[in-house]
C-alpha cells in the first residue's frame, strides 16, 4: 500500500504543535494498520491500493471527504488498481475512520458500493461529463443566479474580484501595446488596421479601461495609433455581447463584438487571419473540458466520472421541493435542457437549481488506456507529442490534459500577426511535477467550474505552432495564484 | 529539357511525415542511427518526386524532406561554421552556430541531391539553397565587421557550390532569401550578396522572396514595395514572389519599375490546409498575365509545403496543375 501526501506546501505558522491537519493524516495512516491487522482489509488487496492524502483549494468541489476509486481495464472489465482519496480539509474527525472503514471494504474490484446514492448519468471522460452542461446552463441563466445569490459572479472568485480589471496591469498592457506599434511604426511596418481581441469579455470593464487608457496614451504621444484600433469582443454570450458593447459605447467605431466559441475564435474571425496585433483573455481556460489522466506503476488511466446524489442529498430535495426520488435523472436532464423554470417557475427553479449544484458530486474511476487509443489527445499534439510531455512529468502523477484550453490556443494563434501577441490571465500549472505538490481542481464557483490549466501542455501546443510560451506572476496583487502567459516567435 | 507553356514548378519543400518528424527528433536523442534515417529520408524523397509527377509538377524537387529547416543543413556543411550538435532536441529548431573565421571554400555536397533527383524522374529539377542574407541572420558572426562583409563571403562560397550544381547537370537553381522582408533595409548589400552567388552559374536560378514560413505562418508582413528598386540589381532570371495568401496588388510593382525578370508565380497559400479549386488558380494566373507576358511567368506555390499534411499538399498541387492546364486552353495548349 502506497500512501500519497499530495499537499505540499506550509498553511500554517510553526509552533511545534501537530496542526489538524497531521492529527488527520496520523489518524488516517494509523487506521490503516489497524484496519490490515483486523482484516477488515483484504490483505491480498493491500499491495495494489493507493491512498491520497489532499487538502481541496475548494470549498465546494464534486467529491465527498472520502472517495474510493476503482480500476477497469481498455473494456471496463476490473482491475486491482484501487484508490481511496480523503480531502482533510473537508474531513470531519468523529467521522474519518467510519468513512475511511467503509471504502477499504469497497476497495475490491467485484465491490459495489450501494449507499444509496442516486446516479445522474453513466461514466464519461471528464470532457464529456454533465459538469459542462451544468456550466453552460451557469452562463446562460447567469442573471437569475446573480439575482438569487446576491452577488456578481466574480465575487465568486477565491479573491472576490477579477484580476482581469486591475488598473496597474491594465495600464501596463496598454504601454507594452503601445511600444510595439511604435517598434513596427519606426521600421515601416505598422499596418492599416490595428486589430486587437479579447476573449470572454465579462461586463465589458476590461476593455473598456483599456480603450480608455489607449487613447489617452495615444493622445498623449500623439501617435495616432487610436484611429487604427478596431477592438473585438469576442464571446459565446450573445447577452454578455450587448452588456459589454454598452460599457464601451464611448469607443463606438473601435469596436465590435463577435459571437464565438472559445475553443475555435479562428472560425468566427478567420478573415484576421494573422493580422490581430494582441489577443488577451483571462480566466477563460479554467472553464474549458479537459480530461485528467493518471499514471500509476508505469501504466497511463483515463479517469472517468459519474455523476451522482447522496441519499442525504437526495432525501433533502425531496423533502425540500416535493419531488419523488427515483424522479432526480429526468428533473436533473429537464433542468439542463430548459433551464430552471423548466422545473419551477420562477425563484423556485433558481433555489432548486442552486440546491442541487450544491449537492452534486462526482464518482471517478480510472479506466486503464489501450495503447492506440487517442481520444484523450487534446487538438493541435499528436500522441507521440503528448508522449514527450510524458517524459518530463513524473512517474507517478495525476494531470490534467486542458483540450479545452489547448483547443482555443491552437485556434487563436493562427490569428496572429507576426509581431503581435496573446496575453492570458489565468491558473495554471507550469511544470508537470507540481501536480505532485496540490490539488489542480475541479472546483466549483458560484454555478460553474474551475481546473487549473495545464501550461506544459500549452507549451508544447505553442512549440508546434511556432511560438515560445512563458508564464510570468502576475505582479499586481500579491498572494495571487493568477499568472500571466505570454507567446513570443519562436526563431 | 523543352517546358511548356507556364511551366509549374514547387518552391523546393513536400510535406513532412509526422513520423518522419519524429524520427528525425529521435536521432537527436541518439535512439535512432544515421544509418536508418537517411534511408527514411531516401525513401519519402523518392515519394516526394512520386507525388509531384502524379500532380503533374513541370520542375520537380526531392522535397528537401533530408533537410532539417533551411538554415542547419547549410550551417552544417559550411566549411568554417561551427555547429553546435548538442543544441537542439526538436530537429526543426535550429543549431546554435558560429562563424569565427574566414570561411573556407569547399563543396557543400548538395551535388548528390542533382544526382539523386536525375535517378528518379525524367522531368526537369531544381535544387534550392539558402541565400547569404538568411544565412547571415541565423549564424552568429564573430569574425566579419559586418553583416554585408559576412554575406559577400557568403555569397562566394554559395557560388562554388552553384557552379558546382550547375557543373552536374542541375539547369534550375533557387536561391531562398525569406529574411529580406523583416529587414528590407539590409537589401542594397544582400543584392550584392546575390550577385557574388550567382556569378557565372550556368544555370535558370530563381530569387524566392516570401514573408517566412516557419511553423506554417509569416515571420514578417508588409508589401513588397520594398524591393524596388534595388531589386532590379539582381542578376538572376526569375523571382518567386507569395500571392496566394497576400493578394496580388504588388503585381502591379512589376508593370510599374518594368520588372525584367521571369516571375514565378505564388497562386497557392501554403499556410491554409484548405484546397484551393483550379478555378481560383487559373483566376489568379490571368490576373498576373495582365502585367507579365505569358512566356515569363513560371507557376508555383507561395512557398515550401513543408507544414501541409501529405494529401493536402498533393491535392494542392494537383489544383494548381489543373488550374494552369486551364489557362493553357486560353493559349491553345494542354
């Protein structure tokens, strides 16, 4: 038996004293032999188990304080591979050994769990999974859930705000843009139309900072680089279109809003083929699929996630909103196709909707991968290019594989002009051995999601396209788990 | 060799294997030996050739699928340049390299690329070389004053070899210089540079300017303004200038500086994977023949096809075939 202490890093002061967090883990390991020495192990399965230790950023994420995962082979047949993961953070003591007891006895791969629990959906990979329809409907319906919260939804965010609008990095964006136009102007090379982009535009209060800072740059130097400017707003929400368009009303003719899939800005904007100077999101990779895989013994595992209720959960919104238990697969499906009123009119629908993403969870399994499957690979690599991205990641690790983020990446850099640049604000994970040192997400925020991105990943997305990929921290807000990714030319 | 009328020719470059790709990537790492590789390399050169007689290519390459960009296989062979082998990991990357002496003249050894090329077609060929101001912007000089001084030394060892090219039976020569749009203001001296290559070569060679094609995208924009009128200095038979992509509005610099050269045309864009139908090529191919004279326009992608997958290449080349084969009706020729 392998135990995993996949948190690393100090959250507390020294004191000498064992935090909680150690009484845990002792208590956790100490149960463990215990457990062993009374059989309530299988001792014949102890030496293919795996225990994890995690400490979940979230508060609110799909997983229950005590987890068990088991193995299938390429055809979901059983494998002995087992895994039982325990969140300390969400663990309560009086309960730990209780729960930790009864996943060792459903650790066997002929085990059933039957708890109660009400199914929602069969297992898919994570990129197929009900969690992004439940993030689509966020999106969608985002007003009504502002509206029943009481709150934006980037107060949401583990900061309370939006990195996106802070006005030092604004303004320093704006002069880096600045200096470029010049470069290009001072060798001849400025074009006619100065495109620019941003991707997933919020209220608009980025860009509209931005423009506002543009110009008056631009005034200031009195380069005229302003009249050349036509800002694009590009986002999948028609309505967060409109809102954004409004906020920067005052750079009407400098702006245009173009409906678009993250994962493909290319198709809707293939006439800026590349032409666009400077390209900027943030935190719109963390809301993209991805998948995760797990390498453990040398052997590479899709994990695969089905989505369920506790029988708690289930009993409560019953009881809450009169609906009959076996009903919860139809309400759940009802819901994401016709969205909250489709279930009760009104704030009631909102209250259900709001009480169920509070309740939902994820089971995970881990299906072993055929070597010539390669469903997983994420567009713009290859298998033989995730394979290189394989062998600078750890032995034994869990990872995520950000198509979604790679997706869009992919298809934002052919938009690029040669001397222009993509700038993103976001989480993510540079090298491949820190997903040894923390939990990576998924975690929920407000009605939607969050998983850090896989920058390695997007590294060698970039090194296939021609571009050099780098991460820097971003300066303004200390503490910040926000960084900024940048592309320059490869030579 | 007698080519028809608007003959169809590549800029040099077929498409790469992905495994091909990687092949090369493991010979780096030392998990592959010389040996196997240049035979994997014999083997899609031949396929290269294969593929462009079926498209019906006048002037065929070997697809330059040996080469691992178009700066180290020269920085390799150039007596006096010094490679660092244990520079790259990913073959198209390039190799740190360094120039701390007068360079020598001697062979480059490209004349077995004649040679294998006349074993496995019968159509005319053309072999390509980097041009002394490309070359110039990758090696690291620390012996020459300056950059011209480097690129006219250059210029001469590049001459050996083309006389060299030309000596084998090589009658289409190439000289690519995608580096002149990101430094339009190095071009009176990389003209000199040309001309000291291509002093009494007997052979057709053609100037190939673009706008780069690394990683399937330009390295520079702008027009092509530039080149005139220096350009008009250059002492070569054709340019190879990129319209597919761009458009043709700088055609019109050939009717306005009279332009003396033969213009090979760019009328495929090689940084899309989308084929274009022979129509729009024959559509371009009339527009160019509104300012050059039919007897001096050569047809051609905008540049290499090294970052198109193999049927997208095929099939573009196919188009570009069919479509000169319809303006060819027009002249009352097949």
């Amino acid at each position: 038996m392998i135990v995993h202490i996949n948190h690393i890093s100090q959250t507390k002061k020294k004191t000498g004293k064992p935090s909680q967090l150690g009484e845990l883990a002792s208590l956790v390991t100490g149960s463990l032999v215990n457990f062993v020495e009374d059989g309530v192990l299988d001792a014949s399965l102890a030496p293919s188990l795996r225990i994890h230790l995690d400490w979940i950023q979230y508060r609110t994420n799909f997983r229950d304080p005590v987890c068990v995962r088991r193995t299938t082979d390429p055809q979901g047949r059983p494998m002995a591979l087992a895994e039982i993961a325990i969140d300390l953070r969400q663990a309560d003591p009086a309960q730990l050994v209780l729960q930790l007891g009864r996943a060792l006895q459903s650790v066997g791969p002929t085990s059933a769990t039957d708890d109660g629990r009400v199914y929602l959906d069969d297992f898919r990979p994570y990129r197929d999974c009900m969690i992004w329809d439940f993030n689509r409907l966020f999106w969608q319906h985002l007003g009504e859930w502002e509206a029943a919260s009481g709150r934006g939804f980037e107060a949401a965010l583990p900061s309370g705000k939006s990195d996106a609008n802070h006005p030092e990095a604004v303004a320093d964006s704006i002069t880096e843009f600045w200096e470029l136009l010049k470069k290009l102007e001072d060798r001849g090379q400025l074009p006619g139309e100065i495109p620019a982009l941003e991707i997933g535009v919020g209220s608009g209060a980025r860009a509209a900072a931005w423009m506002d800072g543009f110009k008056a740059l631009d005034e200031q130097k009195g380069t005229g680089y302003y009249a050349k400017l036509q800002f694009i707003l590009g986002d999948y929400s028609a309505t967060t279109l409109e809102r954004a368009v409004t906020a920067l009303a005052r750079h009407a003719g400098h702006v245009s809003a173009a409906p678009l899939n993250a994962l493909n800005p290319f198709k809707a904007l293939s006439a800026y083929r590349f032409k666009v100077m400077y390209v900027h999101a943030t935190n719109v990779y963390d809301n993209l699929p991805f998948d995760d895989l797990v390498r453990r013994d040398g052997r590479l595992y899709l994990v695969e996630v089905r989505a369920y209720l506790s029988s708690v959960a289930v009993d409560r919104l019953s009881a809450d909103f009169g609906l009959p238990r076996n009903d919860f697969p139809t309400v759940v499906k009802r819901l994401l196709e016709e969205g909250p009123g489709g279930i009760f009119p009104g704030e009631r629908g909102v209250a259900f909707w709001r009480c169920l993403w509070d309740y939902f969870r994820l089971e995970e399994r881990l299906r072993a991968l055929d070597d010539r499957e390669e469903s997983h690979v994420p567009p713009g690599l290859s298998w033989s290019h995730l394979e290189d991205l394989l062998t600078e990641a750890p032995e034994d690790v869990r990872f995520h594989i950000s198509r979604g983020a790679a997706e869009s990446f992919a298809n934002t850099l052919p938009l690029l002009h040669p001397r222009g640049y993509l700038q993103v604000q976001d989480i993510f994970v540079e090298h491949m051995d820190e997903y040894r040192k923390g939990f990576k997400g998924p975690g929920k925020l407000d009605g939607s999601l969050v998983a850090w991105v896989n920058g390695a990943l997007l590294r060698a997305v970039g090194a296939r396209a021609g571009y050099d990929v780098h991460f820097a921290p971003f300066p303004y807000r200390p503490g910040t788990k926000t960084t900024v990714m940048y592309t320059t030319q490869r030579p | 060799m007698k080519l028809p009328l608007l003959p169809t020719t590549v800029i040099g470059s077929y498409s790469m294997p992905e495994w091909l790709e990687r092949a090369k990537n493991d010979y780096l790492s030392r998990r592959l030996s010389r040996r196997d590789l240049d035979e994997m390399h014999d083997a899609v050169r031949k396929a290269a050739i294969k593929d462009q007689e079926m498209a019906g290519i006048d002037i065929v390459t070997d697809g330059e699928l040996q080469r691992d960009n178009m700066i180290d296989y020269f920085t390799e062979r150039l007596p006096g340049v010094q490679v660092d082998l244990g520079s790259k990991r990913f073959y198209y990357d390039f190799y740190e390299s360094v120039v701390r002496s007068k360079l020598a003249t001697g062979s480059l050894g490209l004349v077995e690329e004649v040679r294998f090329v006349k074993r496995f077609t019968e159509r005319a060929q053309k072999i390509s070389v980097s041009g002394p101001h490309t070359l110039v912007k990758r090696i690291r000089n620390q012996f020459y004053p300056t950059e011209e001084a480097f690129a006219l030394d250059l210029g001469r060892s590049l001459n050996f070899e083309l006389k060299e090219l030309a000596r084998a039976g090589a009658t289409e020569l190439q000289i690519d210089e995608p580096y002149y749009s990101g430094f339009p203001e190095d071009l009176p001296w990389a003209v000199k540079a040309i001309n000291a290559a291509v002093e009494g070569v007997d052979a057709n060679v053609t100037l190939h300017i673009c706008y780069g094609n690394r990683y399937g995208k330009p390295s520079f924009e702008g027009s092509y303004r530039y080149l005139f009128p220096t350009i008009l200095q250059a002492k070569v038979h054709a340019l190879s200038l990129e319209f597919a992509r761009r458009g043709e509005e700088d055609l019109e610099l050939f009717r306005e500086f009279n332009a003396p050269f033969t213009l090979g045309l760019g009328v495929i864009d090689v940084k899309t994977q989308e084929v274009e139908p022979p129509t729009l090529v024959a559509d371009r191919i009339r527009r160019a023949l509104e300012i050059v004279p039919v007897e001096r326009l050569v047809i051609n992608p905008d540049c290499g096809c090294v970052h198109l997958s193999r049927d997208v290449a095929f099939n573009k080349l196919a188009a570009m075939v069919e479509g000169t084969r319809i303006v060819r009706k027009d002249f009352g020729q097949s």
